[in-house]
C-alpha cells in the first residue's frame, strides 16, 4: 500500500510540474512588471496613489481548474496501472493537501521577501491583496488562509470532475443546475445575501479551519464516486 500511494505521489508530481512552472513563470513575471511600474510611480507620485497586486487570487484559480482537470489525469492512468481506488483516494487527498501548504508558504515567502525589498528601496506604493488584511497579517494567517482555501478549491471542483467522469454532462448538469436554482431562489428570498454580508462582516479565523474542516468532508464524500469509478468516461 505504501509503495502504491508513494508510486502514485510521485506521479501526480510529475504530472503537475510542467503546469506549475508554466503558472509560476507568469506569475513571477506579472509580479515583477508590477514592481517595475510601481518603481517609476513612486518616481513622478506624490505618495497618494497605491499599486495593489494579489498573488493567492490567481493561486486560487488555479487550484480550482487542476482540481477539475486532474480528474481525467490522475483516475483513468491510476487505474490503468493497476492502483486501487482506497490508495487513489488517499493518494490524491494527501497531494491536494500537501500542494495546498506548499504553495501557501511560497506566497508568503515571497510576499515578505519582496515587501523587505520595497522597504529598503523606501518605496511605499506598492501593497498585496490578501483575505488577512481583514484580520492579522501575519505570515501564520496568511499561509493557513491560503491553505484551507487552496485546499477547499481543489476539493470542491475536484468532486465536480468525477461527476462529469462518471455521469456526463446530463448527471453532472443536472446537479449543477440543481445548485443554481437554490441559488437564485436564495438570491430571491434575501437568505443568501444575507448570509454573506454577515459571513464577511464578522469573518474570523475561525471560519478558515472550519472551510479546511469541510473540504475534509467533502473529500470524504467524494470517495463515493471513486470506489467504483473505472477507466470509461461518460459524456
């Protein structure tokens, strides 16, 4: 079991290595164009504008869509190779988890190396967009905020890709479309709107291990459709 889980490990990451550099090399360039912009702003500005950069934003996206895409990646070659479910399951929880932490270190990482940066260069311009700025911002928020929502997106969108594997677009779209009637009509009704304004206007971080608290079940659940998924796609 524990040769299979490490096989399988070691083959979601090479699998993602070629995707995440790719998303790095964008990222890093972004953010380096940015400060390049922000250098020569703080040149011909009196101090009263801003430049504002998010680096977790296109973290989160990201997650969601290798969540989703991982599905036709991981199951069908796991199988084929003769894995059984119980270690795809396991497998692939322990990689979104531990991919999950890392990447939410190396944003922190990286946003205290170059805030220590603009710091010495006497620049004040420049600032990240983050979910702890509505708490504490600290290096420990940061990286278990990113962690519980990394982990969430690639949870969530990874249980929606094993019901386009297993039922097709008509299982899935059915479930899919299900969810946004509830929406709209909470929509309506006022509840959902509500439900939100409160949830940002006393949001603490409480709610963060309680969001990893239920990708964790919805995790669960989503072995369910794995136990007997096969190597046929359904469209």
């Amino acid at each position: 079991m524990r040769r299979q889980i490490k096989g399988l490990l070691y083959f979601f990451g090479t699998d993602i290595r070629r995707s995440l550099a790719i998303f790095y090399t964008i990222l890093l360039a972004i953010l380096v164009i940015s400060l390049v912009i922000t250098y020569f702003l703080a040149r011909v500005d009196n101090g009263d504008g801003m430049f504002t950069v998010s680096l977790t934003g296109p973290m989160y996206v990201y997650c969601a869509i290798f969540g989703f895409v991982s599905v036709k990646e991981f199951v069908p070659f796991s199988i084929k190779m003769g894995a059984t479910r119980k270690n795809l399951f396991v497998s692939t929880g322990v990689f979104y988890l531990a991919l999950s932490f890392l990447m939410a270190v190396a944003a922190s990482i990286l946003q205290e190396l170059v805030m220590a940066f603009m710091k010495t260069a006497g620049i004040e311009l420049f600032s990240f967009l983050h979910p702890a700025y509505f708490l504490n911002n600290t290096w420990y928020t940061r990286i278990v905020m990113d962690t519980s929502i990394m982990f969430f997106f690639f949870v969530i969108m990874f249980v929606l890709g094993l019901l386009f594997y297993k039922y097709g677009l008509a299982g899935a779209g059915s479930v899919l479309g299900a969810l946004v009637v509830i929406m709209l009509l909470g929509i309506a009704q006022g509840w959902l709107i509500d439900f939100i304004i409160d949830l940002f206007a006393d949001i603490e971080m409480t709610f963060f291990y309680q969001l990893f608290g239920m990708g964790l079940l919805f995790y669960g659940i989503s072995f369910l459709l794995l136990r007997r998924i096969t190597t046929v796609i359904v469209k």
